[in-house]
C-alpha cells in the first residue's frame, strides 16, 4: 500500500484522522464511509458481488470507494467489476494463506 502523505481530520464527524494520499481525495474516515455504504442494493448480480466480509471493507479503501460509487451512481464499469473482484480474491487468498490463481 502506497505511503500516506499526511494526515487531516474526518470532514463528517471532524473527530478522526484519515490518511490523505493525494490533493483530490475526500477526507472520510472509516466509520462515516461504512455508514454510506449501509444503503440497500436492489440489483441481485450486485448485491452478490458486494456480499464480502465488512473486514475487507474497513482494510481496503479501494473497495469502499467502488461500491459508493455504485450506491451513488447506479452502475459501474467492466474494469471496476473485475479490479473489485481481483481486489475480493487477492484479500481472501491472503486470509487463507494461499497464492491467489490468476
């Protein structure tokens, strides 16, 4: 994972720290962002696919910022679909323990 540059408070509850790595990211904490992505999913295909452990959530930024993404716009790529399963995959086999299978 990339070095955070510095660090500035939550711009939702202000009580946080959140590690900033670039100028354009919205400073969110954890908890406020766990909180947006409680909103139901009424595509079955998605709501599948977003069916993953609230860990994985909570370790990996990335895929908290997909699946707002879709919550807030409706749909998502081809390359957001697969980079989000990718992402699912390689942090399940570093769970288990295993090599994930290309």
């Amino acid at each position: 994972m990339a070095e955070a540059k510095y660090k500035q408070r939550c711009a939702i509850c202000k009580n946080n720290m959140v590690e900033m790595f670039s100028r354009q990211q919205f400073p969110i904490c954890v908890d406020c962002q766990m909180k947006r992505l409680e909103e139901p999913i009424k595509d079955p295909v998605m709501k599948k696919m977003f069916d993953i452990p609230v860990e994985f959530y909570k370790k990996n930024y990335f895929l908290r910022k997909i699946k707002e993404s879709y919550i807030r716009f409706g749909s998502l790529t081809e390359k957001q679909v697969e980079a989000f399963k990718k992402t699912v995959k390689e942090m399940k086999a570093e769970k288990t323990g295993k090599k994930p299978e290309k």
